[in-house]
C-alpha cells in the first residue's frame, strides 16, 4: 500500500546525478513510480550525462539537467555557487510534492537531499547511512544483503510503497534513430538483421523480437559485432592493444562484422585501435567513434547480435534493448551489483587480492583485466552467440 503521505501527490522529482548506467539500472524504480502513481507528473533530475538516456524513458515527463559538483570524481567543475543557487529556484519553480533520491550504496543522499531541503520539497525519501537529521521525511535503509542496483532502487521505492512486476531496463529506441541505422548499415554494405521481427511500436523499447541461431552457417551473413572500448574510469577499461588482438580474433574466428564506437573524447582511441587492426582485418572493422548521436548508438547496439565492452554505459544499454553482452569487468566493483541486467551475458575478469578496491585509476598492473586473454573474450563471445542461437531455436 502506497504511503498515505505520497498517495496524493502530484508532482514528482527524482534524482539520479551520476552516470549513464546509473540512470538506466533506476529505470525500473522510476517505471514503479508512473505506474504506482500514474496522476503524477515525474520530472528527473540528472546529470548532463545521464539526461542523454533520460531523455529516451517514456515515463518520465520532463527533465532538469544538473552537473552536480559532489558527483565530480576529476575535481573539473569550478567553484561556482551560483550554479547550486540556480538548481535550487528552478526546482522550487515546479512546486513539486515529493523528491525521491536515488544514489548507490556508495554515495550519500544528503547533498542532494539539502538541495530539495532548500527548495520546499515537503517529501523527502531516500536511503541513507548517515544521520540525515531533518533532511529527509523518510530515512530507508537497504536490506543488509548483496543487492544489484536494479534491486537497490526498486528496494527504495517500496519504502514508500511504490512498486512493479516489470523489472526490465526501460529505454525507448526512437523510429528515426532505427532508420538512420539502418541506412547506415546498408551504406557499409553490411547485412543487417531482418531475419528480427522488431517490436518498434513498444512505447518502452521493450523488443520482442526472435533473435534466430548465431553465426554465418545458420543466417549466411557474418555476425554484426559492436564494440566499445573506451570507459570513463581507466582502471575498469581493457587494455586498448588487447582490444586490436580481439577485434582481429574476431574478424578470423568469426567472421565477424565489426564496428568501433566511442564518444568524440574517445575518437583518439578507436582510431589508435584500428589502425593497429591487421590490414587483411580492416575490410570488415569500421569506425563510429564520434559520429553517432545517442539515440543512433542506441539503435545500432540494438541492431548488433551481440556487443563487447568494458563496465561501462553501453554495457547497460545492451541489457536495455536486449543485446547479448560480453563485458570485460574489472573487480573495481561487485559484479553481482553493477553487472549487466536481465539479458544474455557474459562477465569476464580474473580474481585478484585487492578485488573490490572502487579505484579510478588502478594503482597495480590491472591484473583483474589484463589477464583476461584476447582468446577468451572471443572464446566468450562466440559461446555466448551459441548460446543464445540455441535457445531460440529451442524456443
């Protein structure tokens, strides 16, 4: 039963201010919210990053972007109150009943919980290890088990008595974005997947597609492979010359197609990995890094048959639109909290003594990433494109 407090309520804030993964993993949370309350109107509060898969949930109604200086790990944002001092009037603006804060196990609520404090948000809910004193209306404490962070928002919502049995990732691929792929796909001459039968009328990019048998004895076309090599923190990245090896494994074992994405910041990196690609191997790599809009990556890595990455956005947005993922995932963080969500997956890492450090920048040798070979992310990939072919064709 809903809290009484919250059952009347009409304008809803909810926060999420860190990455783009971090957005998505609350999209179930945030679908509880619309369909537990759905006379409401939710407004998300995000990072200028994360607003980019905010602005493709069909549950929330409006967004308020916000570079929050206590969700900045390299220290960029300058000193700047009046910017607080803006996010502040514009929220108190939209008069808004109730603000929900989510953040991960990690981080406190409070900075975000003042923020609202000072706004005249009079429900305030979030969980928190800290005293928040008379910050927040409602102090919730998660379960003292290990949660993935889906679970973590779902496990606040509920406090309040919010909650969902649609516990998908909720990201809605728009119709133009397919197209543009689509066009793209032909433009490089590639095959793409027609053989799907894409749900593209689901409001929630929920797709509903039969993805058949995998390779090129069963389809006749090389498998369509993205990879992104690039990540926000150097220590839960892949070596970049152990990426070459596996992109030209790859295009060998497989007979893969293989494209290359990246933000414009990753442009350096992409371009250095291929042109390290055995030159008989570049036909069938190409390179993206910088050219695709976010909605365009989205639907390219829902078009793939399968992508390879690092803990990162892409990673997520995979299990988003149900693409099988291979995820190359440092142990800077627990796999069972921030691992890829209700898709076809597979984590590759190999245990070290200082697991679980939450380090940016690994101050070892990275062990946990670089002695994971360019043989067995392929190895991964190929089992896993069995895999899911098998039990499609069982289905």
């Amino acid at each position: 039963m809903i809290d009484k407090r919250w059952s009347h309520v009409k304008r809803i804030l909810a926060i999420r201010l860190d990455n783009l993964g971090d957005v998505l993993v609350t999209t179930p949370a945030l679908h509880a919210i619309k369909t537990s309350l759905p006379g409401a109107a939710l407004t998300l509060l995000p990072s200028p990053v994360g607003a980019q898969v905010a602005r493709l949930n069909p549950d929330l109604d409006d967004v308020i972007v916000y570079q929050a200086p206590w969700m900045d790990p390299w220290h960029k944002l300058p000193q700047d109150s009046q910017r607080e001092q803006q996010v502040i009037a514009t929220i108190r603006e939209r008069r808004f009943d109730g603000a929900i804060i989510f953040t991960s196990f990690r981080q406190s609520p409070l900075p975000a919980a003042y923020l609202c404090y000072l706004a005249d948000i009079p429900l305030r809910v979030a969980a928190s290890i800290d005293g928040p004193g008379s910050l927040l209306t409602t102090r919730h404490k998660n379960l003292e088990r290990m949660m993935h962070e889906v679970e973590r928002g779902l496990d606040l919502v509920a406090a309040i008595g919010i909650t969902t049995e649609d516990l998908d990732l909720v990201l809605h691929v728009p119709a133009d974005a397919r197209t543009r792929i689509d066009d793209l796909l032909a433009s490089y001459h590639v095959d793409k997947p027609s053989d799907r039968k894409k749900c593209r009328g689901d409001p929630c990019g929920r797709p509903a597609w039969g993805r058949p048998a995998r390779g090129r004895p069963v389809w006749g076309r090389p498998a369509l492979i993205v990879l992104h090599p690039g990540c926000s923190m150097p220590a839960r990245t892949y070596p970049w010359e152990m990426y070459v090896e596996v992109v030209d494994l790859l295009v060998e074992q497989l007979g893969a197609t293989v494209f290359l994405t990246g933000a414009e910041d990753e442009q350096e990196l992409v371009e250095r990995i291929l042109s390290q690609v055995q030159e008989g191997n570049r036909r069938a790599v190409h390179s993206l890094a910088g050219v695709l809009s976010f909605p365009d990556l989205c639907a390219l890595i829902e078009a793939a048959d399968l992508v390879i990455t690092n803990n990162t956005g892409p990673m997520h947005i995979s299990a988003a639109v149900k693409t099988p993922v291979v995820a190359l995932f440092a142990l800077t963080n627990p796999p069972e909290q921030w691992g890829p969500w209700h898709v076809p997956h597979r984590l590759l890492n190999v245990d070290v003594p200082c697991r679980i450090c939450y380090s940016r920048v690994c101050p070892y040798q990275h062990e946990c990433l670089r002695l994971v070979s360019p043989s067995m992310v392929v190895d991964a990939a190929s089992g896993l494109l069995k895999h899911v072919g098998r039990e499609q064709t069982v289905s």
